[in-house]
C-alpha cells in the first residue's frame, strides 16, 4: 500500500516536473531586433467578432499554447535596396536617370506588424527586398512623372518628400517602412541637367565678379568719402583763417574809420547829405553784388555738376561721387570769397556811415549854435571858410608865370580916374579872379551884406548882431 502510494506520488510529481518544462518551454521572449507573431488561435481582435491571424509582439513575452499556437519570429535588421531607374519620364517628357538608395525595415506600428506578419513572414530577406524594390521602382517613376526635371534637379527636399510619401505609403501596405532616401545622382539623356548646372556655374562666377565689382566700387567710394572729408575739413580751416584775417580787417577798418572822422570833422559839413546818400548807394551796391556772388557761385556749380559725364555704368557712383566732392569744394570757395567781400564792404560802408554821421551832428550842432537860424549857420561856416576862400581867390594869379610883357604906355592919364594903360592892365588882371559874389551865385547861394562893399564899421556892426542873436536864453533855460 505504501509503495503503490509513493509510486503515484513519483508519477505525478514526475507529470508536474515535465509539465512545468514544457510550459517553461512555451513561453517565448521576444528580443528587440525581432517581433514574435503568434499564429493559430490568438482569440477575436478588440471590436471586432472575427478573429485575428496572428498576434504580434515586439519587446515583451507571450504563452504559446501547444496545439492549438505556434510562433515565429520577423528580422527588423533594415533592408538596404538599390533602386537605379533609368529612362523614366518627366512632366516635360524628358527622360531622365535616378539612381537613388533606399533603406527599409519591418516597421513596429501595431496596424503595419499584423501586415507584415500576414505578407512577410517565412520570407527571406532577400524576397522581401524584391519585394520592395519592385514597389519602390513603380512609386518613383510615378513620383518622376509628376515634377519638372527643374523641380527635381534643384528642389530636392520636395523630390526626397514625395518620393518618401508615396514609397512609404504602399510599403506600408506590407508591413514596411521607409528608413532612409538617398538620391546619388540625376541625369538626363537630352544634357538639360547638364546645361542647368552650367547655368548654375556661370550664374555664380557671374555673382563672383560682381560681388569683387561692388567690393572694389565700395572701396573706391571709402576712398573717395576720406577725400571729401579732407577737402571739407581743409576749406573749413581755410574759412576759419579767412574769417580771422577778416574780423582783423574789420577791426583795422574800425581803427582807420575813428581816424578819418576825427580828421574829416571839418570837411563833413559841406558834403554830409551827398555822402549820406552815396553811402546808401554804395550798401546797395554792395548788397547787389553779394546777391551777383552767390549767382555766380551757383552757376559755377551748375557748370561744374552739367560737365561731368559718366565714361561708363560701371564707373558711375564713382564720378558722381568726385563730381559731388568738387562741386562742394567750389560752392565752400566761393562761399568763403563772397563773405570775405561780404565783410569788407560792409566795414568800408560802416567807416563812411559813421564819418557823414558824424559831419551830420557836426551841421546840427552848428545849426543849433546859430539859434536855428539858417542863415546865421550859413554865416559862422563862411566867416570860418572866409580866410581860405580869400587865398584860394589870391593865389589865382599867383603862380601865373610870365615870361614878358611889353607895354606901349605913354605916361598921360587918359583912362577912367586918369590911370595909366599899365595901371589899367593890372587892375584888370586882378579883375581876371572871379569875385566872391559870382562865386556865391554860381554855387546857389547869397553872399552876406557885411562883404558886399560895406565898411569896417558896418561889419563890425553886423558880426556883433550875429553874435547877440545866437547866444542862448538864460531865461528860457531856467
């Protein structure tokens, strides 16, 4: 009894061992460079009352039950596939050749797996890269078909992203996916590949010289702009030297005007109206010709601007650069020339203002000092002249030389008073002098009572008067 109890119990223990192992045996991992599919009964799929062909696992483990489940295991070792298509049709009809590399692999989606483990498995690599580059083939002519070789040749990103969306699309149909596109090289039968790129080259020698054109165009301008810097800055000093030689010119004006007024005190009656108006001629004058400079100076620069000429396109901010710094230099010249006259006149008008506005305070004083009297002011300046018009009339026949006279006179008295003929020749000369009071005349004006024939007395008479008369009221004063 005994022995047939531990019997069973070997037996069963020996059942549970062997059990044990097979299920050990069973359950399967799954490496990550593999997907284990699990095919036969793997039960109805989520949603859905039909049931599933197979179970696809990807980094976990799965239970295969005996009999009723198997399991096999899918490479996801990428597929490296060579695709040379050659005399595949453009949109423009132009056949060209793409020889492209394609890498692929059994992708790991959970939809794409269960395609891959219903097309794929038990296949080789070998027939799962025929595969491929037979899908590839056909999707990549299409893809040539719907661009221009332009498109394709330069704008490869879109070329590479439609050729990986159409590509990628059908492979997944079998479980693929699209890793990696690499177009080596394009070309086509008729050179126009060939030609664009030339193209191309020339385009960049082209873009080349220009780039050392405007460098050099750039450095010519530089060179230019310090020139005109150091034109601007040297007519800037020279005006400012001419500005100090001019204020010293003023100044020595100024000295030479305070000189003249104290010199030409005595002169500035007699001439004060005339001068004052000439003055004011003169500062129009002046005035005009500062306006002339300034034309001219503008229409230098127009002349100078007009006669510049441009050699050539390629030289043209160049000139207009030199033409601009040398039209500026003339236009600051000539500036400077008009402000030095500028300066100068107005000096010279400033000096002859103040000496006929002094001569004119003079008149008005002397005016004022004959009691606002016209006639008595007419007086003092003749009774103050009267000495020097009395020499000027004497010195008429004075330095009159006479190398011989000769007089047939026979001594009787037979002109008026009963003068001799050389008694009358003398009076005569002397009659020669124009006398005061036609002198008067001539210059508008009357010649006074006291030196028209009156005696000492009566003149002395009358200058007394003249004196009472403009002496000032005390009275009216206080």
């Amino acid at each position: 009894m005994n022995e047939s109890f531990i019997i069973i119990i070997a037996v069963a223990v020996i059942f549970v061992f062997v059990m044990l192992i097979g299920i050990f045996r069973r359950y399967k991992r799954c490496p990550s460079d593999r997907v284990l599919v699990v095919y036969g009964k793997v039960g109805g799929q989520k949603g859905s009352e039909s049931g599933r062909s197979a179970k696809c696992i990807h980094g976990g483990a799965a239970f295969i039950w005996p009999i009723i489940q198997d399991y096999s295991f899918l490479d996801l070792t990428p597929i490296s596939i060579e695709v040379n298509l050659t005399n595949a049709l453009s949109r423009q009809n132009i056949r060209v050749d793409v020889p492209s590399r394609f890498t692929v692999g059994i992708s790991t989606e959970e939809g794409i797996m269960n395609n891959a483990a219903e097309r794929l498995l038990g296949l080789s690599q070998q027939n799962i890269h025929d595969l491929a580059k037979d899908i590839i083939f056909g999707q990549l002519r299409l893809v040539v078909a719907t661009m221009d070789i332009e498109e394709i040749n330069s704008n490869r990103d879109k070329f590479l992203a439609n050729v990986a969306s159409n590509v990628e699309a059908e492979l997944k149909k079998i479980g693929l996916k699209l890793i990696n596109v690499n177009v080596t090289d394009i070309k086509d039968e008729s050179g126009y590949i060939e030609a664009l790129g030339k193209e191309a080259a020339a385009k960049a020698i082209n873009d080349a010289i220009k780039s050392v054109a405007e460098k050099d165009r750039d450095g010519q301008i530089g060179q230019a702009n310090a020139l005109q810097d150091q034109r601007t800055q040297v007519a800037a000093a020279n005006a400012k030297a001419v500005e100090g030689e001019n204020l010293a010119k003023i100044k020595v004006a100024q000295s030479d005007a305070s000189r003249i007024e104290k010199e030409a005190e005595a002169k500035r009656i007699s001439t004060a109206a005339e001068k004052v108006q000439a003055a004011k001629a003169l500062e129009e004058a002046y005035a005009a010709e500062k306006e002339a400079e300034i034309a001219r100076a503008q229409r230098d620069k127009s002349t100078q601007t007009a006669d510049v000429v441009v050699p050539a396109e390629i030289d043209k901010q160049r000139v207009e650069i030199a033409a601009e710094a040398e039209a500026e230099m003339i236009r600051r010249k000539a500036k400077g020339e008009a402000d030095a006259i500028l300066y100068m006149k107005q000096a010279e008008a400033k000096g002859i203002y103040e000496v006929l506005t002094k001569q004119a305070q003079g008149l008005e004083q002397i005016v004022k000092a004959a009691g606002n009297d016209s006639k008595n002011a007419v007086l003092l300046l003749v009774a103050d002249k009267l000495p020097e018009l009395v020499r000027l009339q004497t010195e008429a026949i004075k330095n009159i030389k006479i190398d011989k006279i000769t007089v047939w006179d026979n001594g009787s008295g037979n002109g008026p008073e009963n003068k001799t003929s050389t008694a009358n020749f003398i009076s005569g000369l002397y009659k020669s002098v124009p006398p005061l009071q036609e002198m008067f005349n001539m210059a508008g004006m009357e010649l006074p009572e006291y030196l028209k024939g009156k005696s000492a007395d009566e003149i002395q008479e009358m200058a007394e008067k003249v004196k009472g008369e403009t002496k000032p009221d005390k009275s009216k004063g206080q």
